[in-house]
C-alpha cells in the first residue's frame, strides 16, 4: 500500500541579512504542519512566505494554508505553517516534496484611517486613501463575500479613491474593497468588511383612512384633536368634510 512520503526544502533568502530554518515538519492526521525560524536584523519588517508543492513542480503556492504564511509575516523563531493536503489534493499518495520561500514585502499599498466601523451609505461617495508600496497602477473593485460587484481597472496609484457607492446594492455587512497590483496578480490587499446601508433608513408610511360613498372616495380626517361629532349633527365640525348627496 502505497503512502504518502514527504520531503522537505527550505529556499534560502537573496539578501545575505535573511535565513529561513525548517525546524520540524510533521504529518497530523490530514494536516501537514511546518514548524521555522526566520531570521531577520529587522525584527519590524514584512515577509511574504509561500509554501509550494511538487505535484505541479511548484509552480504556485498552496492555498489551503493557516498560520505564518501570506504577507505581513515578521521575524521570528517557531513560526507554522498548517496545511490541509486532502482539501488541497484529495487522497494524495507517494512521493511529495515541499518547498517554503519567502522574500522582503512591500504591498501595493498601505490603508490609511480606513472607516471599518462606519456604515457605507448607498447612492453616496467615499474618499479612500492610502500610502502607495510602488508606482504599479492597481486594480480596484468591489466585493460583496465572494461576489465581485464592480471594478476600476489600472487606476493611477496615487493615494487616493473616490468609491462609488451604487443605489442598487443590496443591503449586507460583508462588502469589502480588493486591490491589486496590476503587473503582480499575487500582491493583493483586502479592506475589512464594512456594511452598505440605505440613503434614507426606512421610508416612513403614513395610512390615511378612506370612506368609499357610491364610488367616490372621501378622505376622512379627524378635528384638531377635539370630540368627534355626536350622531345627529350638523356635519360641520371641526375637520368635518360635507359628502355629495346621491340619489336613491
């Protein structure tokens, strides 16, 4: 019976100042968990850390990754990756070699003050800023959950948005904004989720009362808050409207 045989290769940095360890690597029932040191003079700087897979000759990273992996990870010792390989590759048997490479990260850019708690009014516009990485243009759009909404493509990255908050959106609290560098599809920036609400909270509805006589409708309003009419009156009390008179 064949099973699942794991090696394992850590790719050394470019710059002389970086040095990845893997520590331990150990297989935990369908997850593979990758245990590394990685060493820095700058302990405040951002790595990008990938983890790669020789079923495609590690061609693109693992997605099904937890733990210290993606952007922003810092320096440090006992960093983890966790992988979940039968999400990734179903019932995987044989030979599989593993490869983790990281390099210095600098994202497209770095939100400013961005409204996390602030309710995104529809048919209205918002002023988003930032403090560009680089002078890559980058691919704004719109995201409710996994649904993109809309999109402006190759917009200058100069630090600042207007976004566009369209009347047709749905109400919801899981949008948020996707940007991307557009010559680096994997240097990607996500806003938190924020929430879209209507312009104008919950129309108000004032029901005005009817009186249908032979076919005509009359609006029936009442006196400024004096007694209504006794039987028998004249009709011309306060707020009393005088109706047509129709043959038998």
């Amino acid at each position: 019976m064949k099973r699942l045989l794991l090696l394992f290769v850590a790719l050394p940095f470019l710059a002389n100042a970086q040095k990845v360890s893997v520590t331990k690597v150990e297989l935990i029932a369908e997850r593979v968990v990758v245990t590394y040191d990685l060493e820095y003079s700058n302990a405040s700087q951002d790595f990008l850390i990938n983890l790669y897979g020789s079923k495609d000759n590690f061609t693109v990273p693992l997605t099904k990754v937890t733990g210290d992996v993606g952007p922003e990870v810092k320096p440090g010792t006992n960093k983890k990756i966790e992988w979940k390989i039968r999400d990734e590759y179903g019932g995987y048997k044989g030979k599989l070699s593993l490869e983790i490479r990281g390099k210095v990260y600098v994202p497209v850019i770095r939100l400013q003050d961005f409204g996390t708690t602030q309710s995104y009014k529809k048919g209205k516009q918002y002023e988003i800023i930032w403090k560009p990485g680089n002078a890559n243009p980058v691919n704004i759009e719109l995201f409710k959950g996994n649904d993109r909404v809309q999109g402006d493509m190759a917009q200058p990255n100069n630090g600042e948005y207007t976004l566009n908050v369209p009347s047709s959106l749905q109400n919801g609290k899981d949008y948020r904004l996707r940007f991307t560098d557009s010559r680096n599809g994997e240097d990607v920036i996500f806003t938190p989720y924020f929430k879209v609400v209507p312009k104008i909270p919950g129309a108000v509805k004032i029901l005005v009362p009817v009186l249908v006589v032979g076919g005509v409708a009359a609006v029936l309003l009442s006196g400024g808050g004096g007694d209504p009419e006794p039987d028998g009156g004249d009709g011309e009390g306060p707020g009393a409207i005088a109706l047509p008179e129709f043959p038998n």
